[in-house]
C-alpha cells in the first residue's frame, strides 16, 4: 500500500492528533533555547516527566491500525496479522527515542529516511507477510510525515532553525569544496545511460518462467510482482550464552533483507527453493530505487565464454543490448554502488567452481564496498566454502502453510482464474500428499499451473502432477534453461529415475525417510549394470550426481541422504513395487497408516486387474479404515473392473456419510484418510452436515490443516447443530486461523463463542461482535473487557469456574446484557445486576445468592446450589414475571418448593437431580400454577426418592413431558394417570428400554432424545 493510498484512508484530522500525543508540549520560555532539540527530550514517554508508557503508545498504533483496516477497500493485509503488525509499529513508534538526532535533523531527512531510520532501530519484524511489511513501511512513513509537520509547526521551531542553518552554512560549503576537489566530475554519459539501464533492468527481471511443463492454454511467464512473496532464509550463527561459551542458534529473516546487514552473502536453496526468483526481486527493486547498480549474473551463462568477465564485460556477457560508456562499469564499482548478484553456482561443472570462486573474490578485492550475493543448492559445495572471505552463509527454508496461501491466491489472480483458487486451497489442506509438494515456489506454480490448465482435475487424480514434476526436475527444467552436461556422469531421465525408485523402495519397506550414505551407495552399485552409464563410473559418483541435480534427493546432514519430499518416496517406491511384482507385500502392510500413500501410488501405477485385486484384499479385511483406503484409492483407478468399483462404493457408503454420533465417532478412529472422503453439505440432511462436522473435528488435532477444510464448506450453514458444533470445537485449531476461516462467518443466532485462553481472548477482539459470550477458568474481567470489541453489542455471557469473578457489578459494563450464567464463582453482589434489564439468570455453587431477589424483570431462571430460608419467595425474586423455573442439586433442601405458587404466571417448571424427597405440600405448591404446562423431571429422582411421586397429585394442566436420564430401573407406571392432559412425552433412555418405556403413555405422542 502507497503511503498516498493509505493517507486517503487516515485522515489528518484523525492521525494529526494521535502522531501529537507522542511528544511533550512546549513549556513556559520554549522559545529561548537556539539549539536543536534531542528527539530523546521531545517523546512523552521517556524521561521524568512522561506522560506516556508503552501501553499507550501500543494502544495508539492499534488505532492507527483499526482505523485503516475499518476503510472501505481491500484489506491490507490477512487479518491474522493485525497484533503483529501493531506490534511492530509500536516498536518503531517507540524508537523515536532512541534516536540520536535533534528535531532538526529529522526535518532535513525528511519522512521516508525517517521512516527507514526508524525500521533499522526498532526489531525487526517477525514472520510478517510481503502484504503486512508493504503496510507497515507505509503507516510508518505517514505518521512521519505527521511526525516532522508537528515539529515545523512548534512555535520555537523557526528560531532554532534559523541559527542552525547559520551556523551550519560554512561547514557544508567546507564540506562541497573538499567533495568537489576529491571527487571528479561525473560525465553526464553515465547518468544518461543509467537512465536507460535501469528500466531495462527492471523490465527484463519483472516476470517468472516456469520451466520444463507444457501449457496448452497458460503462460509460462508470471509478473514477478505479483506472485513473488517474501520467503525465509535461516542461518546457524554463534550467539551469546548467559551460562557458558557462546555456541550456533538459529537466525531467520527475510530472505530479501539478506544483504541489509551483511554485504556478502551465499545462499543455498534446494531446487526450486526460489534463489533465482529472489535474485530477480532484488534486481528489480534496486533498479527501480535507483539505490544501487544491478547486475544479474547467471554462472552457466558466464562459463560459455573463454573467460570469466571483467566489470566492462558484464553487460555483453549475459546479452544485454545496452552499450555502457567506457568505464562506467568501473566507475560504479569503485563508487560502491553495485549490487552483484551471481545465480547458480551448482549449474556449473564442478572444475568450474573454484575458478569462479577466484574470479568472484579478485572481484571484491578490486572494488571493496559492493554488495555480492551468490546462490547455489546446498550440496554444490561444502559448507563455509566462502565464510573466511568474509561470506555470510544462508538457507532458503520451504514455505509455511500461510506462504503457500498466499502464493496459490497470487497466482491466481496473475492468471485471473478467481474460480480454480478456492478449490485448489482446499485440496492443499485436505490431502496431505499434495501439500507434501507444494513446499517451494517452484511446485507450488507447478500445481498452479496443472490444476487449471486441467480445468481443476489434479485433485481427483494426481499421478499426472507426480509424472509432470519428475520429468521437469529430472530433465527438461535443466534442458530447457540452456543447461548442458555439468560432470562426466550424464544420467538419463529413465536411468535416473531406474536409482530414485530402488532408494525409495528400500526406505519404504523399511519403514524410513533416511538412510547413511553408504547404504545408499551399496543399493546404486547394485543398481549400475542395468542402466547405461560409462564404465567408469562408479555409485558415489551417481548418487553425487543425483544429489546435486535431481531436485528429489537432499543430504540433511553429514552422511545421510532422504528425499525432498515424503510423496515422491511413496511414489517412487511404489513404482518400483509394481515393476516388480510386489503388490501383495504392499497389501500386507495395509494395517499401517504410514504406508496408505504407497498403496494408493501403487493403485495409481498397477494395471486394471492388478487394482482390482488390491481393493478386493482390501476389501476382504472388512475394517472400516481399509475400506475407505480402498474407496480413496478409486481417484486413482480410471480403468477398473465395474463390479470391483461398485463393491467399494457399495461397502462405504455404509460409513459415508455417517448417520449419528456414534457413527461420526468411529469414522473418525480411520484416520486423517477419512477427511478426504467427507462430502461437502450439498445433498446432506442437518443431521448427517452435523455428523460430517462431528467426524472433522474429531481429526482437528491429528490434522489440522485437512480438517479445516471440511470444515469450513459448513460456514453458511444454517442449522442450529451444525453451527453449535463449529464453534465448539475451536479449541483443536489455532485460534487466529480457525477463528477466520470459520467463525468469524458463521450466523450468531443462538450461539455462545467459548474462550478459554489468552489467545482466543486475543482474536475475539479483531472477530465481528459475539452477542453471546462464555468464558472458562481464570480470565481477568479488565482482560475480558479489553478483548471484547463492542461490550454494548454482548446479550448474552456464561461464566465458569473463574475466581476473579467476585462481584457480579462487574458484567454491568455489558450493558446490553440480557441473560447471565454463573458457575463455580465466588460471586457475589447480585443486586448490582437490577441495572441491567435481565431476563434470564442462571446460578450453579456461586458465593451468595441474596441480592437475587432484586431481579425483577427476570422470566427464566436456573438454580443448582443450597438456597437460603426456608421459602422460595425469601430467595426469588417476588415481583418477576417468571416463566421458567429450573431447580437442581441442593436447591431444595432447605426451601422445598414451599412458595412456589406465588408465580401464577410459570408455564415450564424442571427439577433436575434433586437431592431432598419431594413431599405432599410440595406438589400442592405445583398444583396451584394456573398457566404450568411444561414439566421436565430428572430421572434421578425416581431412582433415589420413588416416595416423591407416590404423594403426586393429578395436574391436569401438564400437556409436555421430559424425563431425562433413564437407566432402565427406573418405575414410571402411574405417572401418565396422575398427568391425564399429556400430548407429548418426550424420553432420554437407551434406544432398547424406549419401547417399553412409551408404552406407559398411550394417550400421548412419544419422542426419544438420543443426546
């Protein structure tokens, strides 16, 4: 975002006086002073006399932040971002102090050196996307802008300023006579030409080729801007210990700052870890500064000459049709202003390197104070093979969840296919071989590119995107680039995909992704007579080879050697089963869930009758999980025996979709394999939608990411089961995430949003308004506050087992509230909620229940705890208009239901698991409700206190029965007698005791509750 296009969204008037609250205002006899002013004594929140402190500095950035995000317009950055992104402006807000400048000084910088004078004082940021870094950079340089307008505007400004520049103007012309007489005059040539460079440069560098794939309706090249993303480089460095020498800790930064504080640098990255690309990006960001010179150099380019180039030789050396005036290349160098970024150290023989290596250090040795980095895959070399020449080492780490996100929207959007986006995102999360792959940038355009030229097809049948990526990785990505033979061994696509799959196989049978070097060089010797390499050549020199340029094997230690990625082991290795004739072994191993990916490989590369056998041994098993191995496998069986497809169908739809919580359950117990199979809640009924949820939800922990993306299909779901079960299962994902992707867009209506934590406290503030909240365990009420965006907006609040809850006057900040849970707090105070208009309250073992009976607008009300007097009237309030009543444990051991009567107006009256016999006087009290039409009766009741219902008289006003809890001993014979009016009567008892059970009611419409 430009900081104009953020300006048009903040107005002054807004941040004006939030940019003013940073500093101290002038005192009394300000204006004698006739020098700067620190900015150290300027800031109100250092010093003696602050009136500022760190949270309120925080607090106005988090304006700032709030309101750019509340403006009609596309979001800046993800929403999951925002307490990262505040953060980070607060530390660069805070920094102001710690700047060693007067008010000045930064006048003359002006609002962008300010800006960056701030960034490189405060921390970096952590973990932020390119989105969020772009918006930070922007608000940061807008409020400086407010920053100096406040300091020009100070009424001793003009003054100081004034005599500073008097007393400064001799000093500069010193200063431009000694630069004048040191520094020869620039030929107006090389400024023209530069000029002219850099746009080339810029333009040249602007786009992203993917190589080795054919696309029949997509381009191959891609804005470099718009899928670029900011990528992580890591880095082993000494740090300091607090308990002995310093050793190696991990360093991770942005990979694009990679020369902000070292000027040499060697990057490795795996294939298609993305080097060349970032080379790319900061070629096109330098020319577009103008800060510096860039000079892309491809090594497999410069190598085709007789001689490595000298700086006048770089232009004509990778074709650049510019001519640059005699020694301008020398000139820039000398100035210290190139930018040298050398790509492909690994796509040059291995004789080669070193002689790069010297040609690139007489490089840096000639022109000092360049900036130089090299980029290579991580075996080209050894480690530290530059570090005593002053090279800092680094590593291009594979992309995170959120980076392959944004990368799939980006490209989407490049390609103006919005429709392919979705789909694709959610096959990323769902089936876990294919997010195995998509883990740099340059499988992630792979998959791009494939699913929408296949109209969307990848994900319901994937051997094409496996076979696709190991003919570009083996072979065509290389060819196709202009590559030639780098070493003597020169393998095949077919032979080297002959040594990956028996390294594969031998992993997979045993059960490994790693294996020693020396392993892997006995299973290469074995492997050399039956492919056609020179006779020389010997299995380290092979395995060497493919280590270096197949873009599937890695080394990720000293001595040991895996594959990239998980899938192309399963895929390999069940290759070479099939070649082989070892299905069956496959089929035996079935029972393990870590060999499900190779049996559906295996299906994928069998044929038809050889598939067909698999799925029927599968199905022969009759296991839940095989059968749906079996029903997974179809995707990948377009030839195969109908009736073979018609019993995997046959057996799991069985299981899919499940039909009740049970059967939710146990689908669940098969394993993350099931998430792919879920249906989406087209065609299904509110209950099996909910069941589908259940089964989700359950694997939420095991597997997140997949689970996530059923569940969020059920976000515009209207039923109420649905929706409760969604928002209860929050506590399995991470809460920012989840609280996006689903909550954040489901119906309120009737729901209660759980917190329990700090960070599901943290994103509910950012979250739409919750009219219903709940609570649970220790949780500040000023925390709780806080968190909440909009108190007003709260109807509705449930609070548990919290002890800081001791006075209930604190929920009158809620000011809408209208219903109110308590349990397990030591409440008390109740009296201070009559300001609120309540009309449903609820208490279970609070601490004092004495100011109920100043409730008087209360129409439900909920009670399980030991009630004091000896009449309800002395305890309820008299003057509600109750219509519901719920007594529970304790509630009636002192009271009874002597009084209850007094509430002519009760229509629903529930006794839960009451602990006192209900006498005779009791249900007299019952007798005299005119309106009561609704009773609902614990089951624990007949069990322990049967005497109760022999004292029951007839109430002939009763039309609904609930009884819950049944166990099956329990006597109900009589009970429809003395309740003659019953037309419904509804039973929660074990699906076998209902018939039985009903029958005790034959004049009414008996239901079972199966909760």
């Amino acid at each position: 975002m430009e900081p104009a296009v953020l300006g048009s969204k903040l107005a002054s008037s807004l941040l004006g006086p939030l940019v003013k609250k940073l500093f101290v205002q002038d005192g009394p006899g300000a204006g004698l002073a006739d020098r700067p002013v620190r900015l150290s004594a300027l800031v109100s929140f250092r010093g003696e006399k602050r009136t500022l402190g760190e949270k309120e500095v925080r607090r106005l950035a988090g304006r700032l932040v709030t309101e750019a995000l509340a403006s009609p317009g596309e979001r800046p950055f993800p929403p999951d971002e925002e307490e990262a992104v505040t953060d980070t402006l607060t530390r660069r807000l805070l920094s102001l102090g710690d700047l060693d400048m007067d008010d000045v000084q930064a006048v003359r910088l002006g609002s962008e050196e300010l800006a960056r004078h701030l960034d490189r004082h405060a921390p970096p940021p952590d973990g932020l996307s390119a989105d969020a870094r772009a918006f930070l950079d922007s608000a940061t340089q807008w409020a400086c802008l407010h920053i100096l307008e406040f300091f020009t505007r100070r009424s001793t400004f003009v003054a100081r300023t004034l005599v500073e520049q008097t007393r400064t103007q001799r000093e500069l012309i010193a200063r431009i006579d000694e630069l004048i007489a040191r520094t020869p005059r620039p030929d107006a040539r090389d400024s023209a030409f530069e000029r002219r460079y850099l746009p080339y440069v810029a333009d040249r560098h602007n786009h992203i080729t993917i190589y080795g794939i054919d696309l029949r309706d997509s381009p191959d090249r891609w804005p470099l801007e718009v899928a670029y993303l900011s990528l992580e480089a890591t880095a082993e460095e000494e740090g300091p210990r607090f308990d002995g020498p310093s050793s190696p800790s991990p360093v991770h930064l942005p990979a694009e700052q990679a020369l902000r504080d070292h000027d040499r640098v060697l990057l490795r990255g795996d294939a298609g870890s993305g080097k060349t690309t970032l080379i790319q990006w900061l070629a096109v960001t330098a020319a577009r500064d103008g800060t510096q010179i860039p000079y892309v150099l491809p090594l497999r380019t410069l190598v085709r000459r007789p001689a490595l180039p000298t700086p006048a030789d770089f232009l004509p050396a990778v074709a650049c049709p510019l001519t640059a005036p005699e020694g301008w290349a020398d000139r820039v160098l000398s100035a210290g202003r190139g930018l040298i970024l050398v790509d492909g150290l690994d796509e040059i023989p291995a004789p080669e390197r070193h002689r790069a290596r010297d040609w690139l250090l007489d490089l840096i040795r000639a022109f000092p104070g360049n900036r130089w980095l090299l980029t290579s895959r991580p075996t080209a070399v050894r480690q530290e093979w530059l570090a005593s020449e002053g090279f800092r080492e680094l590593l291009l780490a594979p992309m995170r969840r959120a980076e392959v996100a944004t990368f799939v929207r980006r490209w989407h959007a490049a390609a103006r296919a919005p429709e392919y986006e979705g789909p694709l995102l959610d096959s990323l999360r769902v089936k876990r071989d294919l997010a195995r792959l998509a883990t740099n940038p340059l499988m992630c355009g792979l998959i791009c590119a494939l699913h929408r030229e296949r109209r969307g097809y990848l994900p319901t049948g994937r051997k094409e995107l496996y076979d696709a990526a190991l003919a570009m990785l083996l072979a065509r990505r290389d060819r196709e680039r202009g590559m030639g033979a780098l070493d003597p061994v020169d393998l095949g696509e077919q032979a080297q995909l002959e040594v990956l799959q028996r390294l594969a196989y031998a992993l997979v049978l045993s059960g490994r992704t790693e294996m020693d070097m020396d392993t892997a060089e006995g299973l290469v010797e074995r492997c050399l007579p039956t492919i056609a390499v020179p006779g020389e050549t010997d299995a380290r020199s092979v395995l060497s080879q493919l280590l270096l340029r197949s873009g599937l094997l890695r080394r990720p230690s000293e001595g040991v050697v895996d594959f990239v990625h998980r899938t192309f082991q399963d895929y390999l290795g069940a290759r070479y089963a099939v070649e082989e004739g070892h299905l069956d072994v496959l089929v035996s191993h079935a029972d393990d869930a870590q060999w499900e990916d190779v049996i559906r490989m295996a299906v994928a590369h069998a044929r038809p009758r050889e598939r067909a056998s698999v799925l029927r041994q599968l199905l022969s098993r009759e296991t839940p999980r095989l059968t749906l191995l079996a029903l997974a496998c179809l995707e990948h069986a377009p030839a195969l025996d109908p009736e073979v497809r018609l019993a995997v169908d046959s057996e799991a739809v069985a299981l899919i979709p499940p039909w009740s919580a049970e059967e939710a359950k146990a689908l669940a117990e098969a394993g993350p394999l099931v998430l792919e199979l879920l249906p989406g809640p087209e065609e299904l009924t509110d209950e099996q939608a909910k069941n589908v949820t259940v089964t989700a939800s359950l694997l939420g922990r095991e597997e997140p990411d997949g689970a996530l993306a059923v569940l969020r299909r059920f976000r515009e779901h209207g039923d109420l089961g649905v929706r409760r079960q969604l928002v209860g299962t929050w506590h399995r994902f991470d809460s920012q995430e989840y609280a996006a992707e689903v909550l954040d867009h489901l119906d309120r209506t009737d729901l209660f949003l759980t917190c329990e934590s700090a960070e599901e406290r943290a994103t509910l503030s950012w979250m739409r308004p919750w009219p219903g909240l709940s609570f649970r365990g220790p949780q500040r009420i000023d925390e709780i506050l806080a968190a909440v965006p909009a108190p007003e907006a709260v109807t509705a609040i449930d609070f548990r087992e919290n002890p800081h809850l001791t006075d209930a006057g604190a929920l009158r900040a809620f000011r809408s509230l209208r219903e109110v849970w308590l349990a397990d707090c030591p409440t008390g105070n109740l009296h201070r909620l009559s300001e609120l208009s309540l009309v449903r309250f609820s208490c279970d073992h609070i601490a004092d229940v004495t100011g109920l009976r100043r409730l008087r607008s209360l129409r439900r009300l909920s009670l399980a705890q030991e009630l004091p007097g000896t009449d309800l009237t002395e305890v309820l309030p008299v003057d509600a208009p109750l219509e519901t009543l719920f007594l529970g444990s304790n509630s009636t051991d002192t009271t009874g239901l002597r009084g209850l009567q007094h509430w002519s107006g009760l229509r629903s009256l529930s006794l839960g698991q009451l602990t006192t016999e209900l006498t005779d006087t009791d249900w007299q009290a019952v007798a005299e409700l005119p309106e009561l039409k609704e009773l609902h009766l614990h089951a624990v009741i007949f069990r322990q206190f049967p005497y109760s219902f022999q004292v029951m008289p007839q109430l002939p006003g009763i039309e609904k029965l609930r009884i819950t809890a049944i166990y099956g001993d329990e006597e109900l014979f009589g009970l429809a007698q003395q309740l003659p009016s019953l037309h419904s009567v509804i039973l929660q008892v074990h699906p076998a005791e209902y018939a039985r059970y009903a029958r005790l009611f034959p004049g009414a419409e008996v239901s079972l509750d199966r909760h």
